[in-house]
C-alpha cells in the first residue's frame, strides 16, 4: 500500500512584533539623529566666549547645547537599555572572590605560576618584561612559602637579565624625541626592568628593616640573603648605594647573629671583588657615618672589613687623614736589546697599513688604560683617607673594643702612611701603652666596663710600631727630627717577658671559636679568619713583636746593640721554663734564628772566659741596655735539655750549634 507524501511547508521568518526591545526602534532614524547633534556640538564649540560682569563664559547657546544633548543622550541610553534585548544577551559578569585554597595547594600553583613567568621572562626579557609586576605581586602573599620562593624567583630573574651597565633614567628631552622602532623598543624594555628591580630592592629593604618585629625572622634571613646575591652579581647596577645601605643597617646593631655575619661576607666580598674602586668608595663612606653616628659602639667585625679593601696590593702613594702624596713615575727603559724575530716579506702598500694600525690600537690601549688607572687610583685615595679619619678618631677617643681592629689596620696600611701622618700615631701608641702600665678601667659612654687585656693591648701597640717602621726609610732617617723615641717599645716589651711567661692563658686567642645567637644555635664567629693579629694568642704576638726588635726586616744587624741581643736571650731562656709546651717550642725557634744572626754578639753568655766588665745580671731593671746581661750566663739551657719536649732539647742544641759556628 503506498504512503502518501507530507507537503512541505515553507518556514517563515517570525514577525516583527515577536523580537523583543528591537519592536518599537528604527535604528537608522536614531543613528542620523546622533550624528548631527554631534555636528551640531562641534560648531557650538567654535564660538567665542562672551564677557558678563562675573568673568568670562561660555556662550547660553553653547552651554546649552552642551547640556541638552547630554541629557538626552542619558535618557535615550536608558530607554535603550530598558526596550533592547542587549542587556539580556551580554550581562555583566560579577567579580567573585577567589575561593582561598588550602596552604599546600597554594604552594602547588604559586610554584607553577612563578616557574611559568621565570621561563617566559628569561626566554624574550624584552617581550615579557610586563611579567615582572606578576612576579612582584606574588610576593606580597600572605602565604611566608610563596613569598620567600617569589623572592627567590625575582632573584634568578634579574640575575638573569640585568645588562652589564648602567641605565639612566629618562629626561624631558628623551620623552619628545624621536625615535626609531628597535631603539624604542630597547628603551621601553630598559625602563620596565629598571622600574621593577626598583621595587624589588624597596621591598627587601622592607623586609630587612623589620620594623617593630611585624616581619618573619626566615623571611628577613631570606631579604638579607638576596641583598648579599645582588650586590655579589650586580654591583654594577642601578640601585647599588640601596643595597650597601642595607647591609650598614644590619652591621650597625649591637647583636650578633647569622644575618650579621651573611652581611659582613657580603661587604669583605665587594672590597675583595671590587676593580674601579666606586662600590667601596660608597660603602666606606657610608660604614663610617654609621660608625660616627653610633659613637663607634659598634662591633669590631665592622671595622675589620677594611682589611680586604685592594689597597695594599694596588695603591701605591702614602696618604694621611687629609691629603694623598704622589710620586711622579719614573719609566726605566732601559735594558738589554733583545732579538728580533724574522721578519716577514710585505709590500710597501701592507707595510704602511701595518704601521698605521698599530699606532691606532696603541693610542687606544693609552687611552682606555689612563682613564682607568687615573680613575682608580682617585677612588682608592678618597677610600684610603676615611680609613686613616676612622682609625685616628677611635684612638683618641680611646674606644677599647675597637683597639686591637684598628691596631691591626694600622699595621697593615703601616707603608702607605704619610710620614706627618706617622709622629701622631706613634705619640698616640705611647699614651695606650702608658694608660695600660697604669691599670686604668676603661668605661665606654654608657657607663659599661669593658674588660681589657693589658698584656695583649700592649703587644698589639709594639706591634704596630716596629710595623709602621717596616718599609719607612725616610721616617726612619728623619726620627730625630720627629723626636720618636722606639726605646720605649722596646723597654716595654722587655719588662713584660716574665709576666708574660706566668700568664695562664698565653696560648688562648681573645676571640671565642663560636658565638651563639638568641636561640641557644651557634653561629659563626664574626671575625674573618683573615684578621691575624687581633684574634691571635698572646704567644703569637709576643714571638711577632720580639722577631720585630731582634730581626728587623729594613735595617742591618748592626743596627741592633750586642746589650739588647743579650739582654733578650737570656730573658727568653728564662721564660722558656715557664712557658707550656708549644709556647716554649715556638721560642726555641726564635732563639735559633737569634744565634744563627747574632751568634758573635751574644757568645761570650756561653763562654765566660772571653767576657768583659763586672757586676750582677738584673732581670727587673727599667732599661735593657743597664740590665748588665753579659755579667751572666745561659745555665737555663742545661735545664731545658732535660726538657720533656723533644723538640725543645733539639732546640737548646741547635742554639749552642750556632754559636759554636759563629766563634
């Protein structure tokens, strides 16, 4: 049976009337209505203001022109957006609250997102230098963990991509001048990354202040250990005097912890690294600000840094607190000729491009090589003086904590002082010494003993003396005319032999091998373990200051009286039989080197029939040279031959060796 087919009905569109907010609105109409009141708007605007007796205005027609199409403007949108159906097809969206996640899921996408913007910023720094403000949001999370690791990401990052200049901010002129597409982009780049590092460093200034306590102690750690990153990678930067101010900050408290001695590294590594001489320029200038405005209470780890300054291998001219001596250079070229190589065959044409290329590149070698060198050397003798102003003011005002750091300084920068700058110093080691002979208690300016050690302040002043004499022949020439007296130093040094040699503690350093910090962990010491002189024991000071007066490095043996070579053998004998086991050892060492010198001058103590005058040896005497030691003899070495110590017996007969050879 057949099936009948459907008709096919024709789908028609829907009526007008059936489309709602569209129905009753002739949008040709409306838009040729708008476009001449826009027409109209702008030949009103042309007209000229008319003078009434308030001041000048607008015109009525043009004021009014200007209001009634606002107005309307207002009604026909709200009519539009009551009739029309496009509030009902596009409606606005709500922001919603982020839903807070639980800590680890938070972490989870904090790490995603920062590895995600680190990997495009470090892929096209110049396209994605907008990212580093999502990076910088991210580190003002609530959350510590995502802020230490934003930190730590922002760190990698800059790192990564800060040029090896500086970038200037941008002038007026800059803005309005013109310029090409890549020179452009470039500048759009350079400004978006120095205004980003900006903030960065803003914010770990922040971090590192911890006002009042309202900062984590681990995320303060973390600033600091950013801070200490960029000066050791970006000094060259943009932003550096920041972040020396923040390292200066944390050196000028009083307590000592593991973010203070992460500082410390920090500075003694931009003095080490430091080619120009700007970064320390900057960072002397403001540690000894700091220093004067703390009254110097500050530790003495902070005044130690100045022993890595690059001074004492590249200055070259002596300076005191106020002016630096130069020397004119002498060039001595003269010398042996040496031969020459075999000279190639060249035309006359490539000979001349030859010569002329090399007086180029020879002037510009010159060049580069005198504005570098003038430009160093200016930078170090700026840096040499505050050094010399900051050492000189600490011993007058008679700092004792600092004394032993700013002898040590002393003494290493001994060749580079002026000699007007050197009677001072000298004058001022005679009045430590005599205030340590006096047994004066020393109180700091808040009303605070310090505990001293007489002894070790008084070897550290001889020390320093006969150290500023090392390499100064033209003071040395002049000591008369400068009336320094260094029979006082000597004196002193021999008077203290015996005390010395009772004393205990002659082989522990002043300095602790540990400090603890608040919560009971031990941290590392805050002196450097290139400070040799103030952390070490008495013994090493004293075999430093006697090889000063028996060896002295600049002058002959002649130089030293066959009196005061005796005096001191024969009192060092002595001590060696109080003094510990390595203490005596060391000594038996200095007295071979001694008699191997000296061996003529001092043998008449071990045979007694080539010796001359009479009278009694007197050990206590107040002067070396009226002590008589020749009325004497060494009978303390049988008693050390019978030593306990078998490098002590082999010392007492490498000794007698020596003056054997020397008769």
């Amino acid at each position: 049976m057949a099936v009948e087919r459907a008709t096919k009905r024709r789908r028609l569109s829907p009526p007008v009337e059936e489309v709602p907010g569209f129905a009753k609105v002739d949008l040709e109409q409306d838009y040729q209505q708008r476009l001449r009141k826009k027409q109209q708007k702008s030949k009103d605007k042309d007209r000229l203001p008319v003078k009434k007796e308030a001041a000048w205005v607008g015109d009525e027609r043009h004021q009014a022109a200007d209001e009634a199409p606002s107005e309307s403007e207002q009604d026909e949108d709200e009519e539009e957006a009551k009739d029309s159906g496009v509030a009902d097809v596009q409606p606005k969206r709500k922001v919603k609250p982020r839903p807070t996640l639980p800590p680890k899921e938070e972490i989870r996408q904090a790490k995603e997102e920062l590895a995600r913007i680190a990997g495009l910023v470090s892929e096209s720094p110049e396209e994605h230098v907008g990212q580093l403000g999502a990076l910088a949001e991210l580190s003002e999370s609530e959350n510590i963990t995502v802020k230490k690791l934003a930190l730590g990401t922002q760190l990698a990052v800059y790192k990564d991509i800060v040029p090896g200049y500086r970038i200037r901010p941008l002038s007026k002129d800059d803005l309005q001048a013109k310029l090409s597409k890549d020179v452009r982009k470039l500048r759009n780049f350079e400004q978006g990354l120095l205004g980003g590092y900006k903030d960065y460093v803003h914010m770990l200034d922040r971090l590192a202040k911890n006002d009042k306590g309202s900062t984590d102690p681990s995320l303060v750690s973390v600033a600091i250990s950013c801070v200490r990153a960029l000066l050791a990678n970006v000094a060259h930067f943009n932003c550096r005097n920041e972040l020396i101010g923040i390292l200066v900050r944390k050196l000028s408290g009083r307590t000592v912890d593991a973010d203070f001695v992460k500082c410390r590294e920090a500075m003694e590594q931009l003095f080490r690294d430091d080619d120009e001489g700007h970064a320390s320029l900057e960072a002397v200038k403001q540690l000894t600000i700091m220093m004067k405005e703390k009254n110097y209470r500050t530790d003495e780890a902070v005044l130690n840094t100045f022993l890595h300054l690059r001074l004492l291998s590249e200055f070259a001219h002596k300076a005191s607190t106020n002016k630096v001596d130069k020397d004119e250079d002498e060039d001595d070229s003269k010398g042996k000729k040496q031969k020459r190589p075999k000279k190639e065959f060249r035309t006359k044409r490539e000979r001349k491009v030859m010569k002329e290329r090399k007086e180029v590149e020879k002037e510009m070698k010159e060049a580069d090589a005198t504005v570098s060198y003038e430009e160093r050397d200016k930078n170090q003798a700026e840096t040499l003086k505050l050094v010399f102003v900051a050492y000189f003011r600490i011993l007058k005002a008679r700092k004792q904590h600092l004394m032993g750091a700013v002898l040590e300084g002393l003494a290493k920068y001994a060749h580079l002082i002026n000699q007007d700058f050197f009677g001072d110093i000298l004058e001022a080691l005679k009045d430590l010494i005599n205030d340590a002979e006096n047994n004066e208690t020393s109180v700091e300016d808040d009303d605070t003993p310090t505990n001293r050690n007489i002894s070790r302040e008084s070897l550290l002043c001889i020390i320093t003396a006969f150290a500023l004499l090392q390499g100064q022949t033209d003071v040395v020439k002049s000591a008369n005319t400068l009336h320094l007296d260094l029979n006082f130093f000597i004196t002193h040094l021999y008077r203290n032999l015996l005390p010395l040699s009772m004393d205990s503690d002659v082989e522990l350093s002043s300095k602790p091998s540990h400090l603890e910090d608040p919560n009971g962990l031990p941290v590392p010491t805050t002196t450097s373990k290139d400070t040799r002189v103030n952390v070490s024991t008495t013994t090493v000071l004293l075999l430093r200051s006697l090889q000063s007066a028996l060896l002295p490095a600049n002058a002959t043996t002649r130089s030293v009286p066959p009196t005061r070579v005796a005096a001191f053998v024969k009192q060092l004998h002595t001590a060696a039989l109080h003094l510990p086991q390595k203490s005596a050892v060391a000594v038996m060492g200095l007295l071979n080197q001694v008699a191997k010198i000296h061996g003529k001058k001092i043998a008449a103590l071990w045979f007694t029939e080539e010796r001359k005058g009479d009278g009694v040896f007197d050990a206590l005497g107040p002067e070396v040279e009226a002590s008589n030691p020749f009325a004497g003899t060494v009978w303390e070495g049988e008693l050390l031959k019978l030593h306990f110590d078998p490098r002590v017996r082999e010392g007492v007969k490498g000794v007698e060796g020596h003056i054997v050879e020397a008769r």
